[in-house]
C-alpha cells in the first residue's frame, strides 16, 4: 500500500481570467486588420528569442542534462523493483509461515524479502525481455507474410494466408505470454520454497505450469475477475462523479461549482479506498496463489511417493 500511494501523482490547476472591471482594448492607431499581422511578428519574435536562447547553450550541458534524467529514471525503476519484488518475497514468505505454524513478523518477512528480492529481479526481467525478443520475431514475420501475399493475384490465397498470419502472431503473443506468467507466479513460489536460483524456479515453474495448466488457468482467471471488478467498479464510480459535475455546469456556472466542492470529498474518500482496496487484493492473490503452488507441491510428492 505504501509504494502504491507513494506511485501516485498530483496536478495542479490553474487559470488567469479577466474580471468584469477589467477591459482590454487595443490602440486606436492599431486597425483589427493589422492584429494577424502584429501577432504573427510578435509570436515570431518569441520564437527567434527561444531559438537563440537553446542555441547558446553549449552541447555538453544538453548532454549532462540527458544523462541525468536518463539516470534518474534508471534509479527510480531500480529502486520501484527493489521494493516490489523485497514488498513480494516478504509476503509470500509471510504466508508459507502461516500455513507452516510459524508465527510470522516484520522482521522475518523483510529478511526473507531482502534474501530473495535479486532472484525476483531477475526472474520478472529476464523472461520478458526473451518474450519482448520473441514479439519482435513473430511481428517481423506477420508484416512480411503481408507484404508477400501482396504480389500474389489470387484474392482468396491472400486472405488465407494474411488470416493464418494474423492468427500465428496473436495466439503465438497470448500462448507464451500466459505460460511465461504463471511460471513466473509458480517460480516466485519456488524460490521462496525450495529455495532455488532464479533460472531453476522458472524451469521448475514451466514444468508444473504446463502440467497442471488448466487449474492455473481457472485460479488466474478468478483472480484477475476479481481484480478488474475492483477495478471497474471504481472507474464507474469516478465517471459518475465526472457526470454529474458536467451536468451541473451545464445547468449553471453556479451549481457546477457547488457540486464541484461537494464531490470533491467522496473522490477523495475513493482513492484513499482504492489504495486500501489493492492492498487487500494483492493480499489475497498472492495468498491464493501461494495455496494453490502448496496443492501442487503436495500432489507432486503423493503422484512420486506413489510411483505415478
């Protein structure tokens, strides 16, 4: 809940206008066909001033300038990863111990989280930088699938061919994407579990994704239905609120301002729930997840104690 509230941002509004007491007037020596022509030098003058202004300034204090913005956001997504995925490893490791008996605290969670918080890393990024690889490919083939059906003179073979490619690039981009992200929720599980690197929790998690795929499937799709629920829901709420002040305006300058200030609260009130809402919500995913890895781990040890 903290890093969501501290991920938020504010915008401040603001406007000048004229009161009624106040009248701008133009010079009688100034006719209103000469006010195009004024504007334009004027507003060409602004932009020769700003012209100049970029240009004196020398080409290494751009690049100064360049590289520490460009540093800044590199920080900024390390230190949003290192806290996701310590926040991640602390919670799953929290949840293992209530379902073990051990009582579990603060400090234990945040030693687990640290302990784990680099395999985390590396197996949220690695994998996706593989499939981003991968999208590139089939991208690169369904345009060139395109462009060579173009020459061809049957209009049906076209079709068929342009249609098989469609189909290749978005169940080829939906498939891998969907067992790459359970086997990530499975491996985060693993490395937590048995302790494993990065590399072996997500093979270990491929296996048993694809082995015990249409549990995983069902668990994810309640979960996610019940997070865009949330979700939903609060987006209705707000464009209600949206409505009404419109509407309100619409009336009158007035009534637009009273509904304004009266809505102003419940929005608030919102978006304060909405954080305490998806900290509840990620509560609950990730400890569904962690049972469901807990059932699999308990069926993998019957089928081998069995001989299955």
């Amino acid at each position: 809940m903290v890093v969501a509230a501290l991920s938020g941002g504010s915008a401040n509004f603001g406007g000048n206008s004229w009161s009624e007491g106040e009248k701008f007037t133009l010079p009688k020596t100034s006719p209103p066909q000469d006010v195009p022509h004024q504007t334009s030098q004027v507003l060409g003058q602004a932009t020769t001033a700003i012209s100049q202004m970029i240009g004196s300034i020398p080409i290494w204090v751009w690049l100064i300038l360049g590289g520490t913005i460009l540093l800044a956001v590199l920080i900024a997504i390390g230190v949003a990863l290192y806290i996701r995925n310590w926040g991640k490893g602390a919670l799953i490791a929290s949840i293992h111990n209530l379902e073990d008996q051990t009582p579990p605290s603060l400090k234990s969670g945040s030693k687990s989280g640290v302990s784990v918080v680099k395999r985390f890393i590396i197996l949220h990024v690695g994998p996706w930088l593989i499939w981003v690889a991968l999208a590139v490919v089939l991208t690169i083939f369904a345009i060139g699938s395109v462009i060579i059906t173009a020459n061809l003179g049957s209009e049906a073979l076209k079709i068929t061919i342009i249609a098989i490619s469609i189909l290749v690039w978005v169940f080829g981009l939906v498939a891998t994407g969907l067992l790459l992200n359970l086997s990530i929720i499975l491996g985060e599980q693993l490395i937590i579990r048995e302790n494993l690197s990065a590399n072996q929790a997500l093979k270990k998690g491929f296996r048993l994704t694809k082995k015990y795929f249409a549990s995983l499937l069902g668990m994810g799709i309640i979960n996610m239905g019940i997070g865009c629920g949330f979700g939903c829901l609060t987006v209705l709420l707000i464009m209600l609120f949206v409505v009404s002040v419109i509407v309100a305006f619409a009336i009158s300058k007035t009534a637009g301002l009273i509904v304004s200030a009266i809505i102003a609260v419940p929005i608030l009130t919102l978006v304060l729930f909405s954080l305490l809402l998806r900290g509840i919500y990620t509560v609950f995913n990730t400890a569904t997840w962690t049972l469901v890895e807990r059932e699999i781990e308990t069926r993998e040890k019957n089928g081998t104690e069995d001989g299955n």
